[in-house]
C-alpha cells in the first residue's frame, strides 16, 4: 500500500480528533469521534486487518457512539445543539464522502478470495471472507445513515422551524 | 523513505498525547471519556502498526482485538459512572464535585 494513502487516511484521523477534542458542542464531539472510528477501521481494514477494523467500527462507531449519546442526552449538562443548519449539512456530506471512499477502498483493493478447496468446509465464518466487502459496506453505510438522523435531530429548532 | 509503519507509529503518538492533554485540560467528565476513547485509539493504532513490517502480524491484531474490547469495557464502566456522579452530585464538572464533597 502506497504511504500517500495511510498519509491520507492519517491526516483524515487528526482532522477528525482534533475537532472532537475542541469542539465546544458536544453533539460534534461524538459525531467526529464517529468519523474517527471510522477511519482507524478503513485504516485496519484496508492493511489486511479486516477483522479487527470490523470489531472496531461495530464496537466504537456503533456501540460507544451510542452510549455516549444516550449518556449524554440522560445527564442533560452539555450543550446538544449544533447550531445552524449548514454545519449539519456539512456533517451529512462528509458521512457521504465517508462512504463513497470507503466503497472505493473497500471494491478497488485485493479482490476477495472465494473459498478454496484447501479451506475447511465447515468454516462457519467463512461467508465472512467470500462477502467481505459488501458487508462492511452495508455496515458502514447503516451507521452513515444512523448518524445523518442524529445530525439532523440535533440540529437547531429555530434553523428547522 | 517514510514508511506506512512510521506514519501510523508518528499519528499514534500524536493521538496519545493529544488524549492525554484533553484529559488533564477537561472540565468535563464527558469529555475526559471521550479522550480516554482517543488514547485507545492512539494505542490501537501504534500495536496494529508494529505488526505491519513482519510477514504474519496475527500477534497484532490478537493484542488490539484485545485492546479494543478493554478500551471499550472502561468506557462502558466510566460512562456509568459518570451517570450515577450526575445523581449524586448534580455536574459533571470535577472541580465542582471536589468542591461539593466537603
């Protein structure tokens, strides 16, 4: 793998910790800790750690993402709102950009090997590897999708009234 | 020749530090979990990188399969505290919680 594209993917993590370590609302703190869930998974998954980058996006930008907002939505103490509407819409962009070059990473890179005769037909997990991509697609674009709703949940009254 | 492992071992310090400047510099127990979450991710991100250069890199993904499922067992535990530390004390803020213990 050429170093420009973990330059790439590693500027993308920075750009999104950096903004979630600083932001002042905390609905953008989670959501760009979302995002960089998301790439430290493309980031394993594309260097061959498929099953770890799936653990990682299922367990952080799945599960935490959540329990985070539930947490924060129980104590009430920080600030929800994210304040106009364009910041929102920039939000849902990014989730799109996210996706599209997770698809192209994800279809573009070694293809998926069907499974052999040297493999164990009783491999439960094997429909893992034969359907690779295409699962890590449907996931990434479910939590892309769960995260535009949140976005525009959270977005502010009087921007959508 | 910069290579893949000395980007991800460079961006995995960084993340380190930053985490742990976010969590000392915080006025909110949120915020100290998110930034906890950074720290892991930095430490995810640095074991995944050392395994990069060898020809199986199993014992690496063994150990940040090992380091995702603890990070994320912390934060589940912290963010549960965090919860009952808002019954109890009504902020979240840690100098006001000090405060409000004596």
């Amino acid at each position: 793998m050429a170093a420009e594209i973990a330059l790439l993917l590693c500027a993308a993590l920075l750009i999104t910790v950096i903004a979630a370590i600083f932001s002042k609302s905390m609905s953008v703190t989670i959501i760009m800790l979302f995002y960089a869930s998301l790439v430290l998974g493309i980031i394993f998954t594309i260097y061959q750690g498929v099953v770890i980058g799936l653990v990682h996006i299922t367990t952080f930008a799945g599960a935490m993402s959540v329990m985070l907002l539930t947490v924060v939505l129980m104590t009430g103490e920080t600030k929800l709102d994210i304040g106009n509407r364009t910041l929102a819409a920039l939000l849902a962009a990014i989730t799109i950009l996210v996706v599209a070059a997770s698809s192209y990473s994800l279809f573009t890179g070694a293809p998926s090997s069907p499974q052999t005769a040297t493999q164990p037909a009783t491999d439960i997990f094997s429909f893992i590897w034969m359907f690779r991509p295409w699962d890590l697609l449907i996931l990434i674009i479910i939590f892309a999708a769960a995260m535009i709703a949140v976005v525009n949940l959270l977005s502010s009254k009087e921007a959508r009234a | 020749m910069i290579t893949d492992q000395t980007v991800f071992a460079t961006v995995a310090t960084i993340l380190v530090f930053l985490g742990l400047f976010s969590m000392f510099y915080s006025r909110n127990l949120l915020k100290t979990i998110v930034s906890f979450q950074i720290v892991v991710f930095g430490a995810n991100l640095a074991l995944f990188s050392s395994g990069l250069g060898q020809a199986s890199n199993l014992m690496a993904n063994t150990l940040v399969l090992f380091s995702i499922v603890a990070g994320a067992s912390v934060e589940a535990v912290g963010l549960a505290l965090i919860v009952l530390v808002h019954r109890a004390y009504g902020t979240l803020d840690p100098w006001k919680i000090r405060r409000l213990k004596h």
